[in-house]
C-alpha cells in the first residue's frame, strides 16, 4: 500500500545541477528518516545522504558541500538537490524511507524501509 516515486534524473554536463524528488504515496501513519544512494554498475549501492523528521541530515563524503537533502513533512516528500555534478557521480539514485502504515490514528505495521524504483544520473559531456 505504501510506494515511493523518484523524478528528477537526466543527463547534465559536469558542473551542473539537478533536482531529485521522492514522494511517499498509500497508508501512511508516519515517516521517520528519508534518504538517497546510489549505486553504479558494478558497484555497491551506496548511501548518499539521509533526514530524519526532526531535520538532521548525514552526507556522504564525497557530496559535502555539493548536495543538499530536505523534506516536506506535509507532503511525505524528499528532495536532493545536486549541485557541481562531476561524472563519478554518475549512478542510479533510490529513495528510501522508514515508513509506519496506517491510517488516520491506527497503526498497520511496525516501521519498513521502503524503497522507489530509482532513477537515473548520468554525468557526462
């Protein structure tokens, strides 16, 4: 009952910037942290930067300063935007959250990592 849709991917020259949203969608008592990694061919997948509700972030190295993760409460939404992009970069980026089911005041399930299709970013002139 509970998705996650990612949008925002494309193909962008070194130095640019993109956008990345997530939105949670379905039976929805509450959300805990959100995230994004990545993961290239033939590589593992990574964490690349996460939130939690009260609004503290966690990067990795190799995007400090670069890339800015928030998040709509209201909208069950996460966002990543990217900036200076460099072709290591390059990957398909997954949104992940921890999501409690349920509806309205009842509980459905305990906590669940929930994850989006993906989408990809391809850096490259």
């Amino acid at each position: 009952q509970v998705q996650l849709v990612e949008s925002g991917g494309g193909l962008v020259q070194p130095g640019g910037s993109l956008r990345l949203s997530c939105a949670a969608s379905g039976s929805i008592f509450s959300i805990n942290g959100m995230g994004w990694y990545r993961q290239a061919p033939g590589k593992q997948r990574e964490l690349v930067a996460d939130i939690i509700s009260g609004g503290s972030t966690n990067y990795a190295d190799s995007v400090k300063g670069r890339f800015t993760i928030s998040r709509d409460n209201a909208k069950n939404a996460v966002y990543l935007q990217m900036n200076s992009l460099k072709p290591e970069d390059t990957a398909v980026y997954y949104c992940n959250a921890d999501i409690t089911a349920g509806s309205g005041r009842t509980v459905y399930s305990r906590r669940t990592d929930y994850w989006g299709q993906g989408t990809q970013v391809t850096v490259s002139s």
